[in-house]
C-alpha cells in the first residue's frame, strides 16, 4: 500500500510539472505581456522605461528561464503577485475557490443523483418510453455545448419566462441568502444537465450488464422488487465503473465550469482563469491551472481508494483473479 502510494504522488508530481511547463511555454506564445499592457495603457512610458519594467519582471528572458524561477518561488509556497489586482496570488485564490468549489458541488450532487437513477430505470425497462427518452437525453446533453445551453437557459428562464435571473449573483452585495441561492439556480442548472447526460449514459450500461449477473437472476426468481434488486444487488456491483467516470469527469465539469462561470458572470476560478489569460497576468493563470489539474489528480486517486470499498475483489497494484 504504502510502496503504490509513493509511486503514485510521484507520478503525480511529474504529471504536475511537465503540466506547468507546457503552460507556461503556451502562455509565453501568446502575444504581448504585463508590461506591453501597461505601456499601451499608459502613453507617458518611454522605450527605455519599458526595456527597464521587462528587464525588472524578467518577462525579457526565455520563458524557460521564466519558468524555473516560477518553480524555484513555488518550492518556497509563493504564487506570485498578480498584476490584475495588485494583491498576493495566494490572496486572491481563496474566496473564487470556495465559489467554484460550492458550485461544482452542488452540480455534481444533482447530476449523480439525476444520472444514476435515471440510468437504473432505463436499464430495468429496455426498449420502453423512459429508455428511449433517456437516450435522448443522452445524445442532446453530449452534443449541447455549455455556452449554448447557458444561452438557451438565459433566453428561456431569464428572458422569454422572467423566472429566474440571468446572471450568479445579485446586484445588491447584502443580498440575502435566497436571494443569492436563486440567482444560482441556472448556472448550477447547466452544469449538473450537462453533467447528467454523461453518467446516465454510463449508468444505463453499467446497471445493464449487471443485471445480466446469475445472482441478480436468482434474486428475481424469489420474487424480489425491482427496487431491492437494483439496491442489494445491482448498484453495488455496478458503482464501480460509475466511479471512474465520475472522477474522469471533474475535467469535464472544470472545463465546463469555465463556460459557465464566464457566461454567468460568476467570479469563480473558471473566470478568473479566463481574466488572468487575457490580462496576462502568467501567476494567476499559472495558480490557477495547477490547482485545477492537482484537484483532477486527486480526484482519480480517490477513485482508486472507492474501488476497494465497492469491490473488495480490487486490490492496490493487485491483479483480480
């Protein structure tokens, strides 16, 4: 146990570092920087003041320089400053984690519950309405975008119906808590759908094939309901793919999450990533790519350890006989 976890933080930490090296190079790529921002911004700087900001940033250096001495900072716990709000990126981090964390959450909560149970039934009456609809909701959900689907929802719910507002949060900062709750309906709306779509379509092969089990025959020959089979005997078996997909897919809800986010105007890591790229602001961009791609490492080695708890068959670098 102890020998694959070691194996495993290692692998995560190459993982983690060749990640930031070829973001780093990505973000070098792109046109202008900090200080070309600031010179356009502010006519009174001269060639020679800009040669000198550069020059001070290191932002004149090969970004392979630039990048070592970001590691060499991040070794001694420091992000960086970001430009864009003249704080401590470490500062700036905590409050837009927190946003994403709760709605991701919340996101995801819905969708499993949605996509499991809707999967669970549609495997229990195959070729019925329910089955057909389910896989309509598949296809629809995989192929919809989540900017389209926020613009839709914004057009019906916002505009067309006025139900619910468009944007994540309220205008009035001393909102109350239901206030704020509603204004998250919809982006929380867009991202369990699109999520929803994904596990239903696993869960609906998953609880499939279990129930092809010999065990789960004999449990319906005595006459047990659909609802204590599935329960007992099917779910059980079948969690354990679920939950690989259900890690796999926090990249995913990450990556639709800044869609979402931007569209909703919602202040989260998903648009603040999207502010630090087009402010060029490289330590926030950097701090927050790497936590995103540590919370997806993370994720995929707690799947590792609910293996084992759904099927004890599953063993640490064991092979299953």
């Amino acid at each position: 146990m102890g020998r694959i976890i070691i194996q495993r933080t290692f692998g995560a930490g190459v993982t983690l570092l060749v990640l930031s090296g070829l973001t780093f190079a990505l973000l070098a790529l792109m046109p202008g920087d900090p200080v070309d921002l600031l010179a356009g911004s502010d006519p009174r700087l001269t060639p020679d003041d800009i040669a000198r900001l550069k020059a001070l940033y290191g932002v004149d250096k090969p970004f392979w320089e630039r990048w070592i001495s970001w590691l060499g900072r991040l070794a001694e716990g420091e992000f960086g400053y970001s430009r864009m709000f003249g704080a401590p990126v470490a500062d700036v981090l905590p409050d837009a984690l927190l946003r994403t964390l709760s709605l991701a959450i919340a996101a995801l909560a819905i969708s499993t519950v949605l996509g499991i149970a809707g999967g669970a039934l549609a495997a229990l009456k195959p070729g019925s309405i329910f089955d057909y609809g389910a896989n309509f909701v598949v296809f629809a959900g995989v192929a919809a975008p989540s900017f389209w689907l926020a613009l839709m929802g914004m057009a019906l719910f916002s505009i067309t119906l006025g139900w619910l507002p468009a944007s994540a949060l309220p205008a009035d900062p001393d909102a109350g808590f239901f206030e704020r709750a509603r204004h998250l309906i919809l982006p929380i709306a867009v991202l369990a759908a699109l999520e929803t779509a994904a596990i239903l379509r696993h869960a609906r092969a998953a609880v499939g094939e279990a129930l092809t089990q010999a065990h789960v025959q004999t449990a319906r020959s005595k006459g047990l309901s659909d609802f204590r089979i599935v329960w007992r005997h099917v779910l059980p078996n079948a969690m354990t793919p679920l939950v690989t997909v259900l890690a796999l897919d926090l990249g995913a809800l990450a990556s639709g999450a800044v869609v979402v986010e931007v569209m909703f105007g919602y202040p989260g890591m998903g648009k603040l990533l999207y502010d630090a790229i087009l402010g060029a602001d490289y330590n926030l961009a950097m701090a927050v790519l790497l936590l995103g791609a540590g919370a997806i490492l993370l994720a995929n080695a707690a799947a590792d350890v609910a293996y084992a708890a759904f099927d004890p068959r599953v063993g640490f670098g064991k092979a299953v006989t």
